[in-house]
C-alpha cells in the first residue's frame, strides 16, 4: 500500500467504541444478536435527523426540502422522513401507496417518471398528488381521466432542460432524453395545460444526481432558474412551485469528499430576491435522495469462510450483490470501485491485512470489497458497507440465485 493511495472519506457519522461500530447507541454485535441473522441493512435515524438539520441550517429557510422514496422507501423509514421533510417525490403507483401510508399529506407528493400507466395516473389523481407530466401523450392522459371522474388533477411539467448536470454520477437532462418535455415545447403545452383548465403547479427540472463538486451544482441551479423564469411567461396561472432538482452527492469512493454546501446555499440566497420579484408566492424546492438517507445506513453481512488464493486472502460472506447490488459496481458504474468497508466488530484490529470481500453467488460480479486493507477478519465477524442507506435493498437483484432476503431495521 503507498501512501499516496486516495482513501475513503471518514466515514465517523457512526461511533465506535471497544473497536466495534456502534448504531443507533448499540454495539453493532449486539444489533446483530437481537435481530437473530444476518446480512441485514440498518438505518440510523439520528444520523438522518443531523443530515437534514444540518442541511436546513445551511440553505435558505424558503427552500423546501423534498425526499425522493426511490432512495430508500422502507415503511419506517418514510413514516420517520414524514415527520422531516416537506414533500415526498414518487415514481411509482406503488411507491404513491408507500407515500400515502406514511402520512404525508398528498398535496405535498409529486409524481414524476416516464411512463406511468393510466392506471397510475388515475391513483395518483384520485389521491390529489401532483403529476410531473413527462410527455404530451400523459397530458393527454390526464385530461381524459379528470374528464371521466370530473376531477381537477394538478400538474407540473417535468422540463428535459437544455443543460446537464455536469460531472454527476448520472445524467437525467440535456440533450436527447427519456425525461420530461424537451424545454423548447413547453410553452405549447403550457398553452394547452390553460386551455384544458388543469390546476397548473409548475416545474420540474431534473438535471442529474450524484454530484459532488459544489460548482456544478451551483451552475445547474442557476441554469434551472433561469429556465423556469423563462417558461413562467408562458404559465397558465400562478407558478405555485419550482423544484430545481438535486443531485446532491455522497462520498462512496476512495478520493470523494463530502460535497460542501456553503457555495450552494450562499448562491441561492443571492439568487432569492430576483426570483421573489418575478414570482412572489412560489416554492423553490429542492429533491434529494441518496444524500438524506445514504450515510445514515449500514449493510452487515457475515463471514462464512477465509480463504487463501495465490497469495490473496478472500472473505466469503453471506450477503453479496443480490442484496447490495451498487456495493459490487453492478448498478451504474464503469470501473468498479471500492465502497467503504470495515470489519464491523474490529474496526482497527490488532492485525490488518489485505483482503477481497466476495458474496455467496456463483459469479465474479458478486465482490463486495476488492484488495481493500482492513482488520485481520476471522469466520463470524461482520463486515460492513458504508454509505448503504440509499439504493441498497430495493435496487437490488434479491431473486438472483435464490439466497435469503436481507433483513431491514431503522434504529
Ligand atoms: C432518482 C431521482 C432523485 C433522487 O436522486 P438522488 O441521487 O438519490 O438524490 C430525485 N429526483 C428524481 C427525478 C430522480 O429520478
């Protein structure tokens, strides 16, 4: 190992005591014996209620905080995000019912996502969520159902902008895209959005996710402003709510660091009083996933075997890609690279050494950790993924060569 090998960013959101990883004030051992197996993912709510204090003390009161539920919609952990956030953003007609179910008020939860079914529409209508419109076809849609049930849907326009998030871990704007109506119709449906009598919300700009340089992100808020300042000329009535967008990243790989939100927050309160001038009452909303919820979250699985080969130490464990499919590179990345990963009950260790942490799945995708130095792990001992409160379970193959479902626990 040289020294000048990039690290992963501290990952001391989560206490350690006796060399053991503490969650939720308990010795992750004990965790693991009261829920009686393992792999299994845990979330920390005081971590998440400090992410987003710290977050709405950093940006400007006004701005409303939205959670995106395709990050992590286990039941407790959207009855406790009800209770923190000011509205939900859902993909899904099932994700709509895990919103409903936590107690966030409807009128709060948007819709957004290509090709939601009618179904879907007519659920989330009935419900008084906002519809994200994505394309011409679902506003059609929309009208028909509001037609049949003679019901007021309320719409905003998901804008496939004409700028991308720059350097994100996914792109969702600018240029050719699936999402939202290219900006350069939008003012045609505008006009037929008023024509139609729809109750008109606003918009919807998505640029990207997974950012962690503050610069780009400034620059996308700005640019999406802009846009939305544009097209509010073409509004049917009163632009209630502009949501920006996110994209707010979190450190998963050596060399990442923290995102740091003065440049974001300092550039959107400059950026207040010219919006206050053009659109006195609207909501300036801001969504975000990965970054509310993904630092709050561990994966713990178990070793089950050590073994050597030519000259590299593997740790077999029992959980693996099928639950965890992000932590193995599978699930967007180009270049695998390593998640943080510790021995969860010898953090520091007495001996460290080299090791490749590798699922139980009879594949060479299913790698959890690759040549990462950790404590000397012994058959037993828990391994743990950081940064796993986000897009672990749920986006996750669990069918995939018919092991166990992990177990899910908010602590
Ligand atoms: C996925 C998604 C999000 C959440 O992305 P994160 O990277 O988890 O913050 C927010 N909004 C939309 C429209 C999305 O598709």
């Amino acid at each position: 190992m040289s020294a000048t090998r990039p690290l992963h960013a501290p990952m001391d959101q989560f206490a350690v005591k006796d060399d053991c990883l503490h969650i939720g004030g308990m010795a992750l051992t004990e965790l693991a014996r009261r829920i009686g197996r393992t792999p299994f993912y845990a979330y920390d709510r005081s971590i998440i209620d400090r992410t987003i204090t710290e977050l709405r003390a950093a940006l400007p009161a006004e701005i409303s905080l939205h959670y995106a539920i395709k990050a992590n919609p286990m039941p407790a952990l959207l009855n406790h995000m009800a209770t923190l956030v000011d509205g939900f953003d859902i993909a899904s007609a099932g994700e709509l019912r895990a919103a409903l179910a936590s107690g966030m008020s409807a009128h709060t939860i948007s819709f957004a996502g290509p090709g939601k079914s009618v179904a879907e529409l007519e659920a989330a209508i009935t419900a008084g969520v906002t519809i994200n419109l994505e394309s011409e076809t679902e506003f059609e849609r929309v009208i028909a159902i509001a037609a049949r049930g003679a019901m007021h849907p309320r719409v905003a326009v998901r804008v496939n902008p004409d700028f991308e998030l720059k350097s994100s871990g996914m792109k969702m704007g600018g240029g050719a895209r699936a999402f939202g109506v290219d900006a350069a119709r939008v003012p045609a449906l505008l006009t037929r959005i008023g024509q139609a009598g729809l109750h008109f919300r606003g918009f919807h700009i998505y640029a990207g996710s997974q950012n962690l340089r503050a610069e780009a992100i400034v620059e996308a808020q700005d640019l999406a402003l802009d846009l939305a300042l544009r097209l509010s000329a073409h509004a049917p009535g009163e632009v209630e709510t502009i949501n920006i967008g996110g994209g707010f990243g979190i450190p998963y790989f050596p060399g990442e660091q923290r995102l740091d939100l003065t440049p974001i927050a300092d550039n959107l309160r400059t950026c207040l009083p010219a919006l206050r001038e053009r659109l006195p009452g609207v909501e300036l909303i801001i969504e975000l996933g990965r970054y509310l919820v993904g630092e709050a979250g561990i994966y713990v699985a178990e070793v089950i075997d050590r073994k050597e080969s030519h000259g590299q130490i593997f740790l077999i464990t029992n959980g693996g890609m099928h639950h965890h499919l992000a932590a193995s590179g599978n699930f967007g990345q180009v270049i695998r690279k390593n998640y943080p990963v510790i021995i969860g009950n010898r953090v520091h260790g007495t001996t460290r050494e080299i090791a490749n942490v590798i699922g139980p799945l009879c594949t060479p995708l299913d790698v959890l950790a690759s040549q990462m130095e950790m404590a000397r792990a012994e058959i037993g001992d828990l391994i743990v993924v950081f940064q796993s409160g986000a897009y672990g379970y749920t986006a996750s193959p669990t069918r995939f060569l018919g092991h166990p479902e992990p177990v899910e626990i908010l602590v």
